[in-house]
C-alpha cells in the first residue's frame, strides 16, 4: 500500500488537481472519470521528472490502452483528462509546456443517432394522445411543430401567438446568434393548431393568466426546453418509440424524411437555420434508398 510520504510528485500534483476540480463544482462523472485515467498515467509514468515525460510518453501510454483492449472513446477520454492535467499545472507554473497537446486525439466514428421512420412517426401522430399526456391538444401540438417543422427545442418554447403567420402557412422562429427565419408548415400543424388554441385560451382565462407564448405549462406560463423533453419523451416511449427519443431526435428526422422524399440539401438548410451546407450534410442520413434513386433519375448510363 503506498502511503503518503512514498507517493511520487506526479501522483501529489494528480492529487491536488483533482482538488481543484471539486473547488470548480466540476461533475461528479468528470472527477470519477479522470481519477481512473490520470491513476492509470501515473503508475505508467512511474518515478519519472517532469521533463523526462514529452509527447512520446503520452503516445506510449496511449498505445498501452489500446493493448488492454479499451475503445477509441475511452482512449480519447484518457487524453483529455492527460491535456487538462497539464493544462493545470501549466497554471500553477510546474511545467511550461503541455506535451499532451502534441498528441492528436484518436478519430471517433460518427454515430448518428437512430431517426424513427416515417411509418413510427405517423403512428405517434395519427390518432389519439396516449392517457400519459396530460395536456393532449398541447403535447400533439408539440409533436407536430418539432417533426413538422424542424426546429430545435429552444426555437420551439421561443414561439409566441404572433409569430404564427396562419395566411401564409409559416412561423417566424428565432434561432441561435437571434437570427431570425420563416419556416413553413402543412395541414398537420395547421390542424393541431386550430384545436390547440380555444384551449390554449381557456385554460389562460382559468387561471386568470395573459402570456404571449404559444406553448404554456398547466399553470399558464411558458413551456422551458426541459418540460419539452420529458413530454415527449413520456408519448413517445407510449406509442411504442424508443426511450432514446428527445425533441432533436424528431428534428433528425425532418431533416432526413424530408430528404428521403426528395428534398433538396439547400432547403432543408434554409428549414433548418444552420449555416453551412456541411452542417446539413452531417446532420441528414443519406439513406441508400435514396442514394440509388439519385442515381437512377441522373446518371446517364443508369437510364
């Protein structure tokens, strides 16, 4: 057992990290997390200086973890808890450069997360609100604005009465850096729509409440993005979706239905507000199907 008067300098200065990370509320996970990996660092290192430890120390501990076995996601989170640790002691004046940086952390795959089809989406939508929905008109309307129209959660509780634009079918979203953009809407949204609000309506007059937000809570006010969540995670996981299901989930899949039915890239970015096409690239599954019948319609050797 080491004791600690017999623990090296490197596993002293781990210690007093650490600390320092509790002083800045750091996570729970991120403390549990980096203590395993700097421990790990440190039995690596042994008795060695702090000059004696460069890049090529880090890459040979990174190269000892993947001999045990342990995934690009865990070797990755081992260098950022190496590259915060000297960026520590960068601070307190211990070393002067941080040879952590050097090392390039290992490429993860992309895993994009499982987009409900269109026949899952439609069976959330058609028909009644499961009993778990407490507000039905509301928590439909919910549905039908995010998987309708694409936007992101802090977009959706941001929406008040007047930014609906019933004649021309489109609603005024306010997105991030307060860029503002018009995004349409079908016969779904307009129909929840109409339901929604004479109830809206009544149950503000209850609670004697006056609110420009579309969206309200039980109690008259407005809807924040962490009721979103749980709203519809709660009919989702009732009409049979995965528990996985969040209100970004149902944007994916706008973005990519909408390219499946033969939308193109450039309208799906303006729906959407990002910036770059890439984002959009990124952010849409290209399925096969849909590969194949691009190809099929436009490569002159495939007609």
């Amino acid at each position: 057992m080491t004791t600690k008067s017999s623990r090296s300098p490197i596993e002293k200065a781990i210690d007093k990290f650490l600390q320092s990370l509790r002083q800045r509320n750091a996570s729970a996970h991120t403390i549990k997390a980096y203590t395993g990996d700097l421990s790990n660092f440190a039995v690596y290192v042994g008795s060695r200086d702090w000059r004696s430890i460069d890049h090529l120390t880090i890459r040979g501990f990174l190269s000892l973890l993947y001999e045990k076995d342990l995934g690009k996601t865990s070797v990755a989170r081992a260098l950022a808890a190496v590259r915060s640790f000297y960026g520590w002691l960068a601070q307190e004046g211990v070393v002067e450069q941080n040879p952590a940086a050097l090392v390039s952390t290992p490429k993860l795959p992309k895993k994009l997360p499982r987009v409900p089809t269109i026949e899952e989406m439609n069976t959330v939508l058609d028909g009644e609100m499961p009993e778990v929905a407490s507000f039905p008109d509301r928590d439909r309307m919910l549905f039908e604005l995010l998987y309708g129209c694409g936007i992101r959660n802090s977009e959706l509780i941001g929406i008040n009465l007047d930014d609906i634009r019933l004649s021309s079918e489109a609603i005024l979203i306010r997105g991030k850096g307060k860029k503002e953009r018009y995004v349409p809407f079908g016969d779904s949204v307009k129909a929840a729509l109409a339901s929604y609000l004479p109830v809206r309506q009544h149950r503000l007059a209850e609670r004697k409440k006056n609110t420009a937000a579309l969206l309200i809570n039980q109690r008259g006010g407005r809807l924040t993005t962490r009721s979103v969540g749980r709203i519809i995670k709660k009919i989702a996981v009732a009409k049979g979706l995965s528990p996985d299901v969040h209100p970004h989930t149902l944007r994916h899949a706008f973005g990519t239905h909408m390219l499946e039915e033969g939308a193109d890239l450039r309208s799906i970015q303006e729906m959407l507000g990002h910036e770059r096409l890439s984002t959009t690239q990124r952010y849409t599954q290209l399925s096969m199907k849909h590969v194949l019948e691009v190809y099929d319609q436009t490569h002159p050797r495939a007609k």
